[in-house]
C-alpha cells in the first residue's frame, strides 16, 4: 500500500512502486484531468506539480512521489487568476493539453509573478497543443501576471 | 504495458516489407517524367514549351505526414451477445458504426456510438477504415468483458495512416511581359479515396480529385495549362490530413508561381495581383494581407516577407510570413499576418482561432514534420523525431476578415495551406535559398544556399 498526498489530501493506493503516477491519478484515484499524451515526457499533457514543481507524471512514479504533494489540475481552484484568465482569453480549443497547459503556467507564475515572454518560452516549450492555442496561451499568462495581456 | 513487454510475436511482413522512402522517390521522379491523366488542359502547354526560348522547371517533394493528435487512437466498447456500446472521440460515426456492426456480428441500430470530446482529429477520426474501432471491438470479442483499448504514442505514429507523400514536376514559360505563358504539371502520389466508398463519387476518370484540387483548378491567368495527374499504387495506409490535397497543391502552386515573379524581375505581391485580375475574392484578401503586413515597406536588417494566397472549402486565404535566418541557418518566423474571406462570418474570434491553429499546424509541416520508411518501416514514433511546433517557435498571428455577404466557407482548414509557400517565399527572400521540398530543414537552407 503506498501513501499520496494529493490534492490536500490522504490517499492510499495498492500499486507497485514503480507504476506511473499517471495512471495511479486517472485509474485508481479517478483524476482524469492528467492526460496521457506521448508516454516519455514529450509533451507535457500529464502535467502535474510535485511539491510545488512542474513534472510529467507518466514519467514519474508513484514511488518517487511517496511523502510528496501532488497537485493536479482538479486540485487549481477554479477562482485562480490562471483558469480565470483561460476563460477570458479563450484559449482552449480541443481541450487535451490544456490542464498540462494551466499545470505549466500556474508553477511559472509561482516562480515568476511576472514572466517575460522569454520566461514563457523557458517554463512552456515543453507542453505540446497540435491546436495551436500557444499565442492565446501566452497571452493569457500574461493576463493572469497582472500585465493585462500586453507583451513584456 | 508489462504485459505486452512479455508478447513474443512473429510478424508475418507481407507485401509492405520493403517499402522505403528512397525507392518511392526514385519511382515518382521516374513517373514524373511520362505522362499521366490528364486533369486539366487548357490550349496546348507542351507545344509551346516546345518553342519557348527559356523554360523554367523544378521539382517539388513532400513527405507522409502523421496527423499526431494530442490524444492517441483509443476506444471503449462494452459488447453483449444483442447489443453493444461504443465510446471514443469519431469524425466518422455512421461510418464507425457499421464497421462495428460488421464485426461484432450485430446490425448497426444494436449500437450505441457515444461520441467523447475529442483531443484533436484533423481527418485521423475520420478514418473509412474505421482501424481504432475495429481493433477494439476485435478485442472486446476476444476478451469477452468491457475493454478500452488505447495506443501507445508510437503506435499512434507508426501505424498510419497518413496524408501521402507528393512530387511534383512542373515545366512553364514567360511571355513578353513576364507573365506565365504555359504551365506543365505533373503530380505523382496515392489517392486517398480509391479503395473507399467514397470512390464513386470523387474518383472521376481515375482522377482523385482531392489529389489535383487547388492545383487542376488555379485561379491564376495562365493561357497554355496543363495538369496530369500519376495515382500510386503501394502498401502505406493514406487519409486526409486538415486541408487535403491543398496542404501540398499550396506549398507547390505558390513556390513555383513565386519563382517565375523573381525570373520576371516583378514584386511577387504585384504578380500575384496581375494575374488576379477576374478573381476579386483571392484579390481582397491577397491585397488585405499584403497592406496590414506592410508588404514593400522597409523591415529591419536581416528580415525578409514571402505571401502566398489560396483558396479551399469556399474560403480565400493570403498570408504574409515575416521570417529571419540566423548565422547558423535557423530559420526564424517572426510574423505571420493573416487575411481570410470566408463568406458571412457569425463569430470572429472562432475565425481568428481557426486561423491561429491551422497557420500553427501547416508550420509544423512546413518545419518539422515528416514520416519516412525504410525496410517498410516508419521510423518516426514520438514527438523527439517527428516534433511540432512549440511555444518558442511559435510567431505573433495577427487575422484580418475580409467582411462579406458570400455563403459562408470554412474556417478549420482553410488557414494550413498558405503558410509553407509563405515560409518558403520569404526564406527566398531573406537569402536568395529556394528550397523546394518539405520539411525546410537547415540542411536543406544550407544546400539552396551553396547552390546559389
């Protein structure tokens, strides 16, 4: 039986060590916003934040991550100046990369309350959208930094 | 996963075995070089290429492209003995549907075909074959309980199927004024139709009109054309892939007209707009474009624009792209400025969407992607060898709407054709390197260049 923290709270899942805390979130504990995108970390779609740190869970274990607290999309309030700032902007369309996107963005901003669009590139690059949402992306980090959307 | 890892599997590698990108090459060039079906003829091309004094010829190449959804190929199917329920993200759901019946033995109204939100189709979902429900619904039958069956990204990748490899070899002529004269195509790849039941309606006379469509019916004023057309036959599974036959008939119809505008010494925005003269839709949005980019205006030191205009789906595209190449021939795209005439708009932010994802789309293609094989396998399976664009890259998109009172056109496609010929043409104009083939990779910037 391994012990999580996720989400605010104590969860206890009966995986191996060595399974992918991806599939531990969707399967076994019903978070389905982590998506499963490539598999390797080449996408960025199961993005969650380990203590306060962007990862990709499908190349994390549940071991790694024992003792740790996981966030996940489910557990961004829907008030926070990013999701707000996602509405606004509309910046999703089909919708897959998008709690991978917020992921990314509320740990940069976390980081950084407000990122140049260089910081953007840095913290960003690595979460793919085939959609190309990447220009309202950007603009709506900067939205959510409190710059109201204009360019650094 | 674990499991799988176990499977020792024996493959049978059928007709495809040897399959490769090189000896595919080979035989289009080889075909380009005799005649095929004749998909448009207007006067007689070839007889006055015959006495032209100068012709101008080149060869354009594009690869097989994966669709590379952000979610990969998955379906849920609960199959009983008298009913049976389906669950995936579908462009295709009659299509789906009856392929499941098929299989699992049931009629169709025994199915309930729930249709998920999707994470990106783009034709893949959309698949006559119907291979992801299949699989599924074969699984299912085997397994006898609720399955849902997901594929791995490099699956996804590996197994097609795939917008077609393209060469085309095109021959033209000038007149007294620089304009062209005469114009000879000859387009080689696979039809994506033949062998579905979409057949009968959109293979005419052999021709596959989603093969020829934005080339066979240019806009441009040329009064010696003709356009053939060679169908290739071979074992790589091919679909539609966003904007079709026009996702290469684009990147083929706006190079080559680019080259003839520099051999006739003329702006290629000017060009364009002479011989666009009966066109007043592809002339709006061509000169919209080329005005809210600053066509002609000075740019900073390093700083070249290529345009490219294009119509599909009813509506009418120009793009100016604003690109830089770097000491170590990186090619940058800085900015890209959009104009769309897609007929009575109802909502101009989705327009402006469409337009952002579809120029980010054709980016990819025009940059990054491409499916080779070899020994009759795809080499490419994850996102580190067949990468799209990322936010880095990404360039600042500004959309212009062309208002109008037209029956409205599409928004989805129409925006991924022009940008790989803008690319194209504003890399040629930056430095004098003319490539001709997809992806625009810096080996192939440093070749055009070295060639001069």
């Amino acid at each position: 039986m391994i012990v999580l923290h996720v989400n605010g709270k104590e969860r206890r899942v009966d995986v191996t060590p060595d399974t992918p805390l991806l599939w531990v979130l969707r399967e076994k504990l019903g978070l389905t916003g982590s998506k499963f995108g490539c598999g390797e970390g080449l996408c960025g779609a199961c993005t969650v934040h380990v203590d306060g740190v962007a990862q990709r869970s499908c190349v994390t274990t549940v071991g790694e991550v024992r003792g740790k607290k996981v966030v996940t999309i489910e557990g961004i309030p829907e008030s926070h100046p990013v999701k707000k700032a996602w509405l606004a902007q509309d910046v999703s369309q089909c919708g897959y990369c998008q709690p991978g996107q917020i992921m990314g963005a509320v740990a940069l901003l976390k980081k950084k309350p407000r990122p140049t669009d260089a910081d953007i590139d840095t913290a960003m690059s690595g979460n793919l959208c085939r959609c190309g949402t990447y220009g309202r992306i950007r603009r709506a980090i900067h939205a959510a930094a409190g710059k109201g959307g204009k360019k650094s | 996963m674990k499991g799988r890892d176990q499977l020792q599997v024996v493959w049978e590698e059928g007709e495809g075995a040897k399959v490769s990108t090189s000896s595919m090459a080979k035989e289009y060039a080889r075909l380009a070089a005799t005649p095929g079906l004749v998909a448009r003829k207007d006067e007689d091309a070839p007889a006055v290429l015959a006495r032209a004094s100068r012709v101008l010829e080149a060869e354009y190449d594009v690869p097989y492209l994966a669709h590379a959804t952000m979610e990969p190929l998955n379906c849920f199917v609960d199959l009983k003995g008298d009913s049976c329920l389906i669950r995936t993200g579908s462009q295709f759901q009659t299509v789906d549907r009856a392929a499941a019946a098929r299989v699992a033995g049931l009629k169709p109204e025994q199915i309930t075909f729930e249709t998920t939100f999707l994470g990106g189709g783009f034709g893949r979902r959309a698949c006559p074959a119907s291979d992801f429900v299949i699989d599924a619904v074969q699984v299912a039958k085997a397994v006898k309980a609720p399955v849902k069956v997901i594929r791995t990204r490099d699956d996804d990748m590996r197994a097609g199927f795939y917008r077609p490899m393209f060469h085309d070899r095109i021959r033209a002529c000038l007149d007294g004024n620089g304009y062209p004269l005469a114009w000879h195509q000859r387009i080689v790849g696979q039809s994506i139709i033949a062998g579905t039941p979409f057949e009968s309606a959109m293979v005419k006379n052999g021709i596959d009109e989603t093969s020829v469509e934005g080339a066979a019916d240019t806009p441009y004023a040329i009064p010696n054309l003709l356009v053939e057309l060679h169908t290739t036959r071979n074992s790589v599974p091919v679909l539609w892939w966003r904007s079709v036959g026009h996702s290469h008939t684009a990147f083929v119809m706006e190079s080559f007209l680019d080259e003839l505008a520099h051999a006739a010494g003329k702006d290629p925005f000017q060009y364009r707009r002479d011989l666009l003269t009966k066109h007043p839709r592809h002339l709006k949005a061509l000169e919209t474009a080329a005005e809210k980019a600053g066509w002609g205006k000075p740019l900073p030191a390093g700083r070249g624009m290529g345009i490219a205009v294009h119509e599909s789906f009813g509506s009418f595209i120009a793009q100016v792209a604003e690109v830089s190449l770097g000491a170590k021939g990186e090619l940058r795209i800085h900015r890209v400025v959009c104009a769309i005439d897609c007929g009575r708009i109802v909502n101009p932010d989705t327009i402006m969407a469409q337009m952002e994802s579809g120029i980010t789309f054709g980016l990819s293609a025009a940059l990054y992607g491409a499916i080779t094989l070899k020994d009759g396998r795809v080499q490419q399976g994850n996102f580190h060898d067949y990468p799209i664009v990322r936010m880095a890259a990404m360039p600042e998109v500004e959309v212009h709407i062309v208002p109008s009172d037209e029956p409205p056109g599409g928004v989805g496609e129409p925006g991924v054709p022009p940008i790989a010929p803008a690319v194209a043409n504003a890399l040629f104009a930056v430095s004098g390197a003319r490539v001709r083939s997809l992806p625009i990779t810096p080996e192939k910037i440093a070749a055009a260049l070295k060639k001069g």
